[in-house]
C-alpha cells in the first residue's frame, strides 16, 4: 500500500497549498486522536453538520449512529455522499499584526460514500473500535452489546480514499517590517487534557480505575 | 428579545430530544468559548465541511476565510446555504454496557443563508471580533488591518435565528440490571488547557506577556 492517498481535485485546497498533507501516517493519526468528527451531508438539499464519534479500522471509517437518525437513513440503500472533516487545535498563534493571526491545528476530510453497516459481525467490530476509541482497552471491559442493542445501533463506514490533511504547526509569521511592533507575539499551546476519573455514583468501591484511564 | 431561538422543523431533533435547547445563553455560551466551528455548504452538488474560525457579535455569527476559498467564493452574489455546527467536548462517559458509553458535550448548529461581508466597517468589526474571540482584549493589541489587508480577507455572515443547542452532562446512564457487573463506570471529564505562553523568537525581551493570556 502506498504510503500517501493520492490527491484528487477535491482534496486539492485552492489556500495554503504548502498545509496540505496526503501522508496515510498523518492523517490517521488526526482520525485516531480526535475524540469527534463532524458528518457532512445533504437533507432536502441542503447541508448539514452533525458532530459524531468515529473510529478507524484500517482503512476504513466508521461514524456512530443509531436508526432512525438523519444521516442513518439517508445513508440507505444507495449509499450517503459524505464530508467527513476531523480537527484537532493545538494553539493560538497570535501575531504583531492582526492578519496574521492564526490557529495551529491538525484537520483531516474524508469524502466518499457512506454505507450503512448491515452485517451483525461487521457492527461488532465496528462497535469494538469505537470503544476502544475512546480508550484503547475498554472494548474487553465492558459488557457487549446484545442483539436488541445491536439492532438499535446504526452505523456508517467510509473507505479512505479521497482523504486528505491540513497541518499548521509552528511559530508566528509576521511581516518583517511588523517585527518591531510593540506588541507580544507567540503562540499558546492547547491540549485537551482528562481530569481525574469520576465513579459512577453507585460503583462499588472495590472496582478501581482501570489502568487505560490513568 | 425572547431568551430563546424559536425551533424549527429543522431544528428539532429527531433522536434524544431532551438534550436539545433553544436559550440564547445557551447557545451563545457554546459559540463563544468554541475556538473553531465546522461549516458546512454545498459544493458542485456534494456537502463539504471546512473547520475555520468564528465569532458571535449579538445576533450575528461571523466565519473567517479567505478571498478565492470555496465558500467565500460560492457566497456571492446572492449568499450560501450553510449549516455551522460548533462542538465542545467535556467528558467521556464509560459506562458498564457498551452501548451506554458516550461523551459529554455541547454543541450548537446554526443554519441559514450566509452572506459575504462587504462594507468595510462591517468587515472590520467582524476581525476585531474573531481576534477578540481568540483572547478579549487582543483586538486592541495588535496592529489593525491595512486596506490590502482587509481587501483580502473574506468574511462571511450569518444571522442568529434557525438555531439550536445540544447537551449532554452528568453521570452515566446503565440499565440497572447492568448496576453490579464487574465494570469501573463513570465519567473522565476533558478541558481543553492552555499552556505557557511561547514568545516569538525575535520577540522584544522587554515585552510583557499581556494580562489576557495569564
């Protein structure tokens, strides 16, 4: 397998060429940090977001659902035309001049058709990575899911083909005759940082937090 | 002014109904801590969704982007179709059933015709509210745009009223008879954490970090 998807006019953007990344190593690591994803698609012609959780098998996206939902209907029998766009922001970039302003972020765009998963076999393992999305491990420890919850559980997936990323990393880039401005200029770092694991109310006590919480 | 978004067809969701909200403060809350929104258009008949910046001035949600960039581009003349959802993501929530585990969140979709700013005056109060959005006080210490500057910058605009909020907070939800399996439950909450403020490398050592990022 290449080590790249191979850009298409779509995932070619008209700004900031010099952002753009086709490396698969880039853009699944975008897909398998961001706890979310934003679903695009068309209802009644016109477009709609919806944030959602996902997880990558491969190469392979799935996006969760459950039915009776918009996109989970939509998505059926023919497939769903969809924008997938995953984006982690990593800082504020402030520069001496306002135009210069900017964020550093990593953003990845999965285009394609979405099919709804239909298999009970394919559903699981589906189900399974986006449990272990959220931690790698907790898949094993829980209890799953039975065939009612199941049935009750939609799904989408997505081939990675038409893919592509946007990286800005780095410092300021102020004009040069901006450099003597009296103004701060740097950047702030961000990072979604977890708290301390709050139990469930009724826990018992001698259930500890398991290791790929702490 | 009511002190809540009237719902709509659109904006009345077809599953879990209890988390959605139609108060400004609400809303207004969501889109103002929000660093970045997910737009959403319609590009040669297929969704696109484009993470950029954003910010609320009373009614009116601004969008940041560039001359020659997609939707600035399809704005004109007679505006774009859009939806803009902004996601905040606050917790995990692990429950002992895999079909329970979720996240907590907040979000807000905002749905309209979005139309390209043009006057200048508008234009600049839009900037001065994205840079204000990053940090309040930011606008005020910078240098402002130039006409070329300004010229360049695309900025679409979006009134505040086919809108809605999404929540979900609190503890996990099992089913009780899953209430005494062997599985830690509970909720990881998220932050999203600013770190030490990074000075440019040709910053001016006598230049303070201002106040608005300690």
């Amino acid at each position: 397998m290449d080590s790249a998807y191979r850009p298409t006019p779509r995932t070619t953007p008209t700004r900031y060429r010099d952002r753009a990344s086709y490396e698969r190593q880039t853009v699944h690591g975008i897909l398998d940090e961001a706890l979310i994803c934003h679903l695009g698609y068309i209802s009644d012609g016109r477009p709609v977001v919806l944030p959602t959780t996902h997880a990558r098998v491969e190469e392979i996206l799935y996006l969760h659902g459950s039915t009776g939902s918009g996109p989970m209907l939509a998505a059926q029998p023919s497939g769903l035309s969809v924008c997938v766009t995953v984006s982690l922001v990593d800082g504020l970039v402030l520069a001496r001049s306002a135009m210069h302003h900017s964020l550093n972020y990593r953003s990845a765009v999965v285009l394609g058709t979405a099919r709804l998963v239909e298999h009970p076999d394919e559903k699981l393992r589906a189900l399974n990575a986006l449990l272990d999305h959220i931690r790698p491990g907790r898949a094993a420890d829980c209890r799953p899911p039975d065939a009612r919850e199941l049935a009750a559980t939609a799904l989408l997936a997505l081939d990675l083909v038409d893919v592509s990323a946007k990286v800005r990393a780095g410092g300021v880039s102020d004009e040069l005759q901006d450099s003597t401005l009296p103004h701060w200029a740097g950047v702030v770092p961000l990072t979604l940082t977890a708290g301390t694991p709050v139990p469930a109310e009724d826990l018992d006590a001698a259930i500890p937090v398991p290791v790929y919480l702490r």
